[in-house]
C-alpha cells in the first residue's frame, strides 16, 4: 500500500513537471518571441516632367540605400565591393585605363555601363576569384530581382553627379512614368510574402546568393540551392532548420569557409516574419 502511494506521488510529480514544461512552453511561444513587423515597403512616386533636379537626386538617393540593395556590397563592411564615394569623380579615367572593356564616353555613360554591365570595367581585387578581376560579381542591376528601369538608373546617376560635386547631366524624365522612392508614412502595412520565391525576392536573397527555384542568383554569398544536405552537419548538435533560422537571424554565428563575415546584413531577424521564415527554412531544405 506505502508503495502504491509512493508511486503514485513520483507519478504526479512527473505529470506536474511536465505540465509546467508545456506551459512554459506555450508561454515563450506566445510572450518570449518578440513580434516581427517588417520595414514599410516602397510607395510608388509618381514622376513627371514637372520633377525637379534636386528631386532626381533625391530619388537616385533613396533608390540607392533602397530598391538598389547598393549597400549590401558597396559599403566600408566586409570589405566585398568597392566604395561608391567620388565614383563619378573617377569615372572618366576609369575608361583610360587599358582595362576598361567598354563603349562609354564620359562619365555619366561609364557609371550606366557599370550598372547594367559589370564586366566591363572591374576594379583591381574586386572580381570574382580566379577571373583575374576581368569578370565582376556584382548583378546586372537592369535585371532579375533588382530589376531598375531606366529613370531609376538616371536617378542613381545623378545622385553620384551630386554627391562628387559635379553637375547632373542625366536627363529630367518626362510623360508620367512611376518609379518607387523609399519612404512614406502613408504607405500601407506590407503583405507577408506567400512563397518562399516572393520572400527570396523581397529580402534580396538573389542578389548575393543562388536560391532553390530562382534561375537568376548572385555569388557572392553561398549557393543555398545546396544547403539542403549540408545545413543538419555545419553545426554539432543543431537540427538543419535551427542553423537556417540563426543563420539568418545572426549571420556571423557561422561563416562558411571562402566567405568574409559581416557582408550579409544582421537586421533580417527584425523584417522577415514568421510565416516568410517559415516559407524559406522548407525551401531551402527542399521541403513543400
């Protein structure tokens, strides 16, 4: 009888223990996970031939540290691209140097030619390994996920003009052609991506990286198309999954070898939600 009770005062202690396991369970789940609210998307600006040069500036601005991802790479971290600073400036000795692979002619046409065509010109360190800096790495920024139209491109453009203290010679767009602007208190709350393609492309995932389903992709980061099989075995004792979450919640927790840290920013953990997360962990280990 005394054994009775005391077996069935271990098995209650057992069932109380882990009733409290699942409430503190469900309590972090609901309480401890802080809640994600992505950045306000761009709102479309509409432009016309009323603009402004200082408003074109102000756009290639904005476009520039938005919708271009430019800072992913061209920024004093990680070293990956290089800096920006006085770019038009340098351009037209840019296209004496017996390097240059181009067609332009002044500044302004070298600055285009180098966004939509990367290869033509690569500066010294800056080109993909084993290419002898002659193939850059950077995306034609006309193409794929970036995707810039031309007034966008002119917008870019004149930004840099300004910022070197040279005049703006790209042309005021004309008609009522529309061209995103970052910003905007009035834009509305963003849709979480429904796929894991949406969500590859509104984080920018292909600029740096090639990502399952998306032909277009960048090298400078990991090629992700094969994480699958590697992701469960790059850390001991954490699942794939959880190395996919920290690896995008906090990039330098590890770096794959052949890769510099800090070029991958460190914010994702506070735009992408928990659905899009979810949506890209099953993607990348070739889940549906």
């Amino acid at each position: 009888m005394e054994a009775t009770k005391k077996g069935n005062s271990e098995l209650g202690k057992i069932l109380g223990y882990s009733l409290f396991i699942m409430l503190a369970f469900v309590g972090f789940a609901k309480f401890g996970i802080p809640l994600v609210i992505p950045e306000l998307p761009p709102v479309e600006e509409k432009i016309t031939g009323a603009m402004t040069q200082d408003q074109m500036v102000a756009m290639g601005d904005k476009i520039f540290h938005g919708k271009g991802t430019c800072t992913l790479c061209h920024s004093p971290v990680g070293g990956r691209a290089p800096l920006l600073d006085g770019v038009a400036t340098r351009a037209p000795e840019r296209i004496k140097d017996p390097r240059y692979k181009g067609k332009a002619k002044t500044g302004e046409e070298y600055i285009r030619e180098s966004m939509k065509e990367p290869s033509t010109y690569v500066v010294a360190g800056f080109g993909k390994p084993g290419t002898n800096d002659t193939v850059s790495p950077m995306p034609q920024i006309d193409k794929g996920a970036i995707g810039l139209n031309d007034v966008e491109i002119n917008a870019v453009i004149a930004y840099f003009q300004k910022s070197s203290g040279l005049p703006v010679t790209v042309p005021l767009p004309t008609g009522a052609a529309a061209a995103p602007a970052a910003g905007g208190a009035e834009a509305a709350a963003p849709k979480p991506a429904a796929t894991a393609e949406e969500a590859f492309n509104k984080y920018g995932c292909v600029t740096c990286h090639k990502v399952p389903g998306i032909a277009e992709g960048g090298d400078m980061g990991p090629d992700l198309t094969k994480l699958a099989s590697a992701a469960g075995s790059r850390k001991p004792g954490m699942s794939g999954e959880m190395y996919i979450i920290e690896s995008i919640s906090t990039p330098n927790a590890y770096v794959v070898k052949g890769f510099d840290p800090d070029i991958m920013p460190g914010d994702f953990a506070e735009k992408v939600t928990m659905s899009e997360m979810n949506l890209i962990v099953k993607a990348l280990l070739g889940k549906k």
